[in-house]
C-alpha cells in the first residue's frame, strides 16, 4: 500500500512523517465534524501561520483556495524540494484565533 499524498504540497506522507488532519472549515467556525484533510505537520503550520479561523471559514475552506494564496503558494515551491518526511519550525508567528 502506498503512502498518502498530502494535498496541499503533492509530497507523499510517510508513516514517520510528522503528520496531522486539517479541517477545511475550522472547528471554531462550523467546522466540527466538517471534512478534514491528512496533511504534512509543516504544511499544516504553515495555513495557520498565514491565515486566520475567520479567513479559513470564509475564503479558504477548500484545497484549491488553500493553493491559491500567495503566501501558501510560495511555501509549496520550497517545499515540494524537500524529502517527504521533511519538518522544520514554520517562520513567523501564528495568527490569532477570531
């Protein structure tokens, strides 16, 4: 059996990799028990270092307007580089919660 792929940067995820589920709408904005996504730990921290739970509900609670945004887009050059199991610390500081 193959590897999951994370949808945001097209790596596979190996089973060592730090890896964690995504909701595409927040939990804090209706998205609990909505549909989630199996993502790299680095790409997740990188969707809420770059976005707030208001703009996720609002403007980004699909993969392809996750894969839109610029900030977003411009990690995934970088890290579509990187072996599968790559993680490092996520730059800048996280957004709040609103």
């Amino acid at each position: 059996m193959s590897d999951p792929v994370c949808p945001l940067c097209g790596r596979p995820i190996p089973p060592e990799a730090r890896q964690s589920l995504h909701h595409l709408v927040p939990k804090l904005r209706g998205g609990k028990g909505g549909p989630v996504v199996l993502l790299h730990q680095i790409c997740h921290n990188q969707i809420h270092a770059a976005l707030s739970e208001t703009q996720l509900a609002r403007d980004y609670a699909t993969i392809d307007a996750l894969l839109a945004h610029p900030r977003l887009a411009k990690f995934i050059l970088w890290v579509a580089k990187r072996p599968p199991g790559f993680h490092s610390r996520t730059p800048g500081k996280r957004r709040g919660r609103r």
